[in-house]
C-alpha cells in the first residue's frame, strides 16, 4: 500500500491554486487549493493507483477548473444579468430554419392572449447563439445542428445525451459572452 505524502500534494495544489486564481479572477487561491485538497482527499484510492507526479498535476488542474467553473456558472445564475437557460437555447436552434427576414415577418403572428411566441428578443437571442456555437467545439456543434436545426432524431439514448449537453454547453457560452461584453 502506497503512503501518500499530502505535503508534497498540498504543494502541487498550492501552485496549481495560484495558476487559477490568476487566470480565474472570480476564484481565490486558497479557496482553490482547499477544494483541491477535498478533491483529493476524496479520491484517495484514485491517488494511490496513480501515485506519479505527472497524475497529481493533471488532477489537480482538473479539480480547480471545475470549481473554478461551478463558481463562475453559481455567479451567472446570481447577477442581475440575462441568464439564458438550456431550453431557451434549444428553442433558439429551432428558429435557426428561419431567415431572418422570414422570423421577423413572423414576430406577433402567432401570439394569443397568454403568450407572446415570436418576440423580437429573439433576434438577439440568434445573435447571442450564433457567436456561441461558433466557439464550441466542432463535434458539438454537428450535435447541436444535426438534432436541434436539422431536426434529425437521435440514433440511440448516447446520442440523445450528447445532444442535451451540447445545449447545455450553448447555453453557458451564451451566458459567458453576454457576461464578457
């Protein structure tokens, strides 16, 4: 059985915390290390399988990006800003089909009494969608357009997860663009 030194982790943890706190403004460097340590300390089986320099940089990196992110995307949800959700973003793709021309001869023709269907927050939303798809990556965006605009029904339940975490996926970037500007 392999003794961990924690020393040694909590000193790779130390300099991955300050990396990330540098490049992540929204996340400071203790806080980073904490959750870097919790990870770990959680995941010791993990460690003592994989007990290498190289494993514990590379988990250490991992584990402070996603705080880092879940800290980013818990602040998103928190200010006062638009916060675009994964269906909006969906129903976003749907209207992709459309020309612009086409959607805005659209806008108000078929609301009724309770709900307004085609706005022209729309426009801004395809805008919004348009720059974000356009920085995810290749292999999510053929899901995004192949189930959402294409319409093209998933082969098999894999397929339908990737496509519901590449709105996912959408949806965050369009939040963090509306959040950069």
């Amino acid at each position: 059985m392999i003794v961990i030194d924690w020393a040694w982790v909590a000193s790779i943890a130390d300099k991955v915390a300050r990396s990330t706190a540098a490049s992540w403004p929204i996340v400071e460097k203790d806080d980073v290390k904490q959750e870097i340590l919790l990870h770990a300390y959680e995941r010791r089986p993990l460690i003592e399988e994989n007990y290498t320099e190289e494993f514990l940089w590379k988990f250490s990196r991992t584990a402070a990006k996603q705080y880092a992110s879940k800290v980013r995307d818990a602040r998103d949800v928190e200010d006062d800003r638009y916060y675009y959700t994964p269906p909006e973003a969906r129903a976003i793709l749907e209207t992709f089909v459309y020309t612009d021309s086409e959607l805005s001869a659209s806008l108000g023709k078929k609301d009724d009494l309770l709900k307004c269907r085609i706005t022209d927050n729309v426009v801004s939303a395809r805008m919004d969608a348009t720059n974000a798809i356009n920085k995810l990556p290749k292999a999510t965006r053929e899901v995004l357009m192949r189930r959402y605009v294409y319409g093209l029904p998933p082969a098999d339940d894999s397929e339908r997860r990737a496509a519901n975490r590449a709105v996912d996926a959408l949806a965050r970037q369009m939040n963090r663009d509306i959040r950069s500007r």
